[in-house]
C-alpha cells in the first residue's frame, strides 16, 4: 500500500504525492490562497480521498474548497468527486463527453474481485483487487470548457489547459504561471509506461510539447515522481522513440502483436509496466491505418494483460 503525503512547491500549491507507479495510486493536487482552495483530482477510493482531505485540512486550516479540477474521467482521478458536493467540479468538453463511456465502480470491483481465470482477471486481481470501491457515486463535472480558462483561488491565478485527447479522450493541465508549476495528470507518468487510451500516440507526444509551452518548470504528473523540463522532454522523446518504429511496423505490414513484442524489446527499460506499451502501439497502428487494433478499452486491457503475462 502506498503512503501518500502533500508536498509543498510554493506558498499557494502542494502536491499530494505516492510516489508509485503501481495502479490506481495517482497524484493529486492543492492550490490555496486566503481560504480558498482548488483541488486537482480526487483519489480512487473515498478512504483514499478522505485521506486526502484530511492532509489539506492539516495544511490549511479552515480552507474552503471552492472548486476541483479533474484532469480526465479515468475513476483513480475522480471517484471521490462525490465527497466535495459544495464544490464547482470543472473539466474540459471532451473529458466530460466521454464519462459515459468509463468502467463503474460496481464492474470495476467485480473485475478486479473475479477468480483469475483469465488473463485480464488475473491481471485486474493483481493490480486493482486490494482498492475497495464501496459506497461510491460517480460524480460528474459541474462546469466545462475549450481552449483555456482562468480561475482565481484567492489572490492565486490558475489557469486551465484543455489538451484534447492525448492519454484519455479529454486531457486537462493545471498551470500556476507565478509559480512556473503544471499539474499534468496522466499525460505524464514517471517511473512507468504511459497508457494510451485515447488511440493517438502523436496526440500524446504533443501534450507534452504543450506542457512545455508554459514555461513551467516543475511538474507533477498523474503518477510518479514530481518531475522537471528534462524529465519531460525525456518522457516526450521516449514516446517519440516508439511511435517511431511502431508506425514504421505497420506501414511494413507488420502484425500488431509481433509488432507489440518488438517495441517491447527494444523500448522497455527499466520501467515499470512494460505491458502498457501495448496501447501506444495499438494507437500508432491505429494512426495509421492498420487493421487489427483493438476498438474498446476492454480490448486494450486485454491486450495488456496477455502481454504481462508472457
């Protein structure tokens, strides 16, 4: 079980960090000025978010949280929305659009509880059987936006970044110019593999670009360590490695699958998740053209599964 804890960056922004890059334990964010607060995320589970809140009370007494900012729909960034029912819960249009289409918690338990008869329930067990999803009522935004929107939480300006699809159908960044920090979610992941969900690669590496387009210079991603501009051109210029030779298989004919095991190969490393890469190929063979990508999210799944399972 990972042990979180808020970490200050400046006078008006904390990060509550994991520090893993195991499933579900995603960083969130805190931006408070004169008792006001912004949350970024939520937590997978309402003891998780609980824990969460209770840090932020400990960190600034009596603070009114006045608004959330969910960085996309996935349930570890958002399942513990329903906990906050004062607060004006804002995303991007696309993000909110595709809420519809996300797991719920009762399949998701029932998933991750299933005996693992196949690959994909016993990969569920293993990552995801130790969260408990009790009690939860997804919670949607109250608020949405294109382009850019600019927030102030007390005296602390906050600017709202609307990626587009990227890791999920709808991405959005939080950016505290004066501070010079960005709250990525999951367009940026430390210590691990990047999922695709979204079934654009390229989409993903120009995130990236777009994050470093505000000058920021620490960054907190949606899992893993708080990070810097090197770590994210590093992250970007991986990304760019793989779309690289995956669209160079499918352009060759070459089949999803092996195509799959030769990225792996070459591009695994050292982090965690390797199996992941299974999305970022499927996403480049989908970009460009190829047949035999998977058209569900469940079929990514499985295909991430079969593939940790090798």
């Amino acid at each position: 079980m990972s042990i979180p804890s808020l970490v200050p960056l400046s006078s008006t922004a904390w990060a509550w960090m994991h520090n893993s890059t195991a499933w579900g334990y995603s960083n969130c964010g805190l931006i408070a000025s004169e008792g006001q607060a912004l949350l970024v995320d939520t937590q997978f589970t309402l003891a998780g978010t609980r824990q969460f809140l209770d840090a932020v009370e400990e960190a600034v007494p009596g603070v009114e949280i006045i608004t959330v900012v969910n960085s996309h729909q996935n349930g570890d960034h958002t399942w513990g929305n329903q906990l906050l029912p004062e607060a004006e819960i804002i995303t991007s249009a696309a993000s909110a659009a595709h809420l519809c289409e996300e797991i719920s918690p009762e399949q998701m338990m029932m998933l991750s509880r299933s005996a693992p008869t196949s690959a994909v329930t016993a990969y569920a067990a293993k990552h995801i059987g130790g969260f408990d999803f009790s009690g939860i009522t997804v919670t949607g935004a109250t608020r949405t936006f294109t382009g850019t929107l600019e927030v102030k939480v007390g005296r602390a300006a906050v600017e709202l970044l609307d990626l587009g699809p990227a890791h999920s159908a709808g991405d959005v960044a939080v950016h505290l110019p004066e501070d010079r920090v960005v709250f990525s979610g999951d367009t940026l992941f430390v210590g691990a593999h990047m999922i695709v969900w979204s079934d654009s690669l390229s989409a993903c590496i120009a995130a990236c670009d777009r994050l470093l387009e505000t000058g920021a210079t620490t960054f907190v991603p949606g899992h893993g360590e708080i990070t810097d501009r090197a770590g994210v051109i590093a992250f970007r210029d991986a990304l760019a490695r793989v779309h690289e030779d995956a669209a160079s298989y499918a352009l060759s004919g070459v089949e999803l699958s092996d195509a799959v095991r030769l990225v792996k190969a070459s591009h695994a490393g050292k982090l965690a998740h390797p199996e992941r890469l299974f999305t970022a190929v499927a996403a480049a063979y989908k970009e460009a053209g190829a047949e035999g990508s998977p058209s569900t999210v469940m079929g990514l799944v499985e295909g991430m599964a079969q593939l940790s399972a090798e």
